[in-house]
C-alpha cells in the first residue's frame, strides 16, 4: 500500500496554561491524498484550527507539547525544526482563513505581499514576481489584475480580499492546502464562487485540501472525505456520502438535525444538539460526547461514562461509539423519525 500525500497519527496537542493542560487534540489520525479534499467539521472548540495549526507548525513551542506523527510527503513534520517548516510554509504547504484582513498587512499593496512569498521561495526578481502577482489575481478572478496589483488591501472588498488569499497562499503551487473557513464571513454569492474558486484550482493543480468548518452544507459541497471532531477527537469519519447520508455517529446524527436539511424536506424543524462543549481542561470521562448524548442510558453498565470508545475504522470508515450497530440502526431511525413527525 503506498504512504499517504499526508498522514496524521495518533496526533496530540496539549497546551500549559495557568489553569492546568488544555488537551486540545487528544490522539486524531487521518490521511490526505494529493487531489483530495478532507472536510473537518465539529463545533466550535472541538480542535479544527489547532490540528491544522500543528500541521503548519504554528504553534508556540514554550507552552505547547505536540506528540504523534505528521508526515507530509514521507517527511516528518512533529520534530522538524522551524527553518524546515519555515520552507514548506507557503511552498508545499499554505493556508487561508477566515479573516484576510488580518492576514493581510495593511501597508503593503496586494502585488508586493503576493510577489513576497513569491520571492522567498523561488528567488526570482522583483519583476518576475510582479509578473506572477498579476498571473495569480488574473487566476482567482480578479478585473483588471494589472491594475489592482497595487491595491492596498482596504481598497479590495471582502470576496476579493479573500481571492487575493487564495492567491497568496496559491502563488508557489502548494501541494496541500488548509483553508480554514475561508468562506464563513462571506455572503453567500460570494462564498459560492469561492468554492468554486478552490474546486478549479484544485483540479488544475491536484492540490490535497483540507477544509475546515462547522458547516455540513459546505461540506456537501466540497469534501470528498469528512473527519468530525468532537473534544478533540475524531469521533466520526469516512467519505462525505457516507457520513451525511448515513452518519454512524450520535454526534453526526446530531449535527445533521441541527442544521437545515441538505437533500430532504425543508420544512423539518431544526433542532440544535443541546448542552455544549466539553472543557479540553477537565475533559468528561469515557465518551466525551456523553453528557449530551441521548443515547447514553442504551449502553449496558454505565461504559459510556466510564470507557472512551475507540474508534473502529474500516476502509476508511469508522466511528467511536460503544451502541451496537443493531442499536444505532433501531435509535437512529426511532431519532430521526421522531423530529419529523
Ligand atoms: N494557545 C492556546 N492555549 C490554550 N488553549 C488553546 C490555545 N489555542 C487553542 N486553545 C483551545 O483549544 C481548543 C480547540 O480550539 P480550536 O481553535 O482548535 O477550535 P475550533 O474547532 O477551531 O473552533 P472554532 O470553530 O471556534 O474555530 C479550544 O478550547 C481553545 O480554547
Ligand atoms: S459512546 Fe455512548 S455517549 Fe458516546 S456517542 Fe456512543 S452512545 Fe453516546
Ligand atoms: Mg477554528
């Protein structure tokens, strides 16, 4: 079996604090093949952005400890040191969040801070990176690239401030890209576009993708595979179909409900999973998800609360939950039958 483009194993990411360790990401392994887009969703807290700020090697290393394995293209990236990260940031490997206009320096024109990253990792010159800078914003869909080029970032709106990341983080062909709701803040027009934005690029570059976000109608959009976090762990993961259509988890199950229907009736009320996160300092015991689970009291001798589920995966599918399949087949179906009647 060949090796994954990436592959996550057994990843924690533990934070000091002055109120004791913050286990943020808690032992979650996936893999990310090269023109293949991972959805991560979960609630907010549940430790989408930290997974991937480890990935990039973001992290603050006096009061973070990261164990487990990142291997991006056969190279290990837990013990690289921040030289050899530095140079796959923005080269193999780059991002784009949500907020371009913190991402984006104030004082510099677009076209500088594009050719910059350009610079670093090529060495070209300053009017070859111009040229590329134009070549990017041409690309992502900007009007008349060789104009805005030496747009400051306010002069830009916020669909094309976004665009301008994308090409940023584009500019020296990633292999793998992390966009960590890059659309949240965008209307919905616009946020179409953007993905469809990603999509083209993806398929002309064969870029791996993770995208991160807490919205499943996105994730229907664009994933091919979908890892769900709950507490900082995977509690569900298999191929996009397979988790929407036939979610194996309470949690997934959960989230679909409490979302508006992706292929169903529009008139299902919603309704929202109730309690909210655990504490990642003082994590519940067993199954983290039990203190909100309505099914918990199904399981024999209290083992939700006592034992954490492993998470059982076959050809990539898999789920940590201690219910028979038996069991989730007749409570899921009681579940769903219940919120639609
Ligand atoms: N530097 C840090 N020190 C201590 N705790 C941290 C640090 N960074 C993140 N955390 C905690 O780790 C947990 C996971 O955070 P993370 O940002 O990954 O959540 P998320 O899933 O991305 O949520 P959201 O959807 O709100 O962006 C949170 O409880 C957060 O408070
Ligand atoms: S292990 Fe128990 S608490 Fe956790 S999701 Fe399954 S039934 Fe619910
Ligand atoms: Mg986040």
């Amino acid at each position: 079996m060949s090796t994954p483009f990436l592959s996550v194993r057994d990843l924690k990411v533990h934070f000091s604090t002055e109120d004791g360790v913050v286990k943020a990401v808690d032992g979650l392994s996936f893999d990310v093949e090269k023109g293949q887009t991972l959805g991560i969703v979960g609630e907010s807290g549940s430790g989408k952005s930290v997974t991937n700020m480890a990935i990039l090697g973001l992290h603050d290393p006096r009061n973070t400890t990261l164990d487990g394995e990142i291997l991006l293209d056969g190279k290990e990236l837990i013990t690289a040191s921040e030289r050899e990260l530095e140079k796959l940031r923005g080269n193999k490997m780059s991002m784009i969040f949500q907020d371009a206009l913190a991402s984006l320096s104030p004082y510099h024109t677009i076209g500088a801070q594009i050719g910059e990253t350009y610079r670093k990792h090529t060495g070209a010159s300053r009017k070859e990176a111009r040229a590329r800078s134009i070549e990017m914003l041409r690309r992502v869909g900007i009007p008349q690239p060789d104009m805005r080029v030496d747009d400051y970032p306010h002069q830009f709106s916020g669909g094309m401030r976004q665009r301008a990341m994308i090409a940023m983080a584009l500019v020296c062909d990633p292999e793998l890209l992390i966009a960590d709701e890059p659309t949240t803040a965008l209307d919905v027009t616009v946020q179409a576009q953007i993905m469809d934005l990603l999509k083209d690029l993806q398929q002309e570059f064969g870029t791996a993708i993770i995208f991160i976000t807490h919205d499943l109608g996105v994730i229907a959009d664009i994933a091919d595979d979908v890892l769900v976090m709950y507490g900082g762990r995977c509690v569900e993961r298999g191929t996009k179909e397979e988790v929407l259509r036939t979610p194996d988890h309470p949690y997934t199950l959960g989230l679909l409900g409490s979302m508006p229907s992706l292929n169903g009736p529009v008139d299902v009320p919603l309704s929202p999973i109730p309690g909210s996160p655990p504490s990642l300092l003082n994590p519940p015991s067993g199954c983290r998800f039990h203190p909100r689970c309505a099914f918990a009291e199904k399981v024999a001798g209290g083992l939700c609360s006592s034992e954490r589920p492993g998470l059982k995966v076959l050809d990539g599918r898999g789920s940590a939950c201690h219910l028979t399949a038996d069991q989730k087949h007749e409570l899921f179906t009681e579940h769903v039958a219940a919120r639609t009647h």
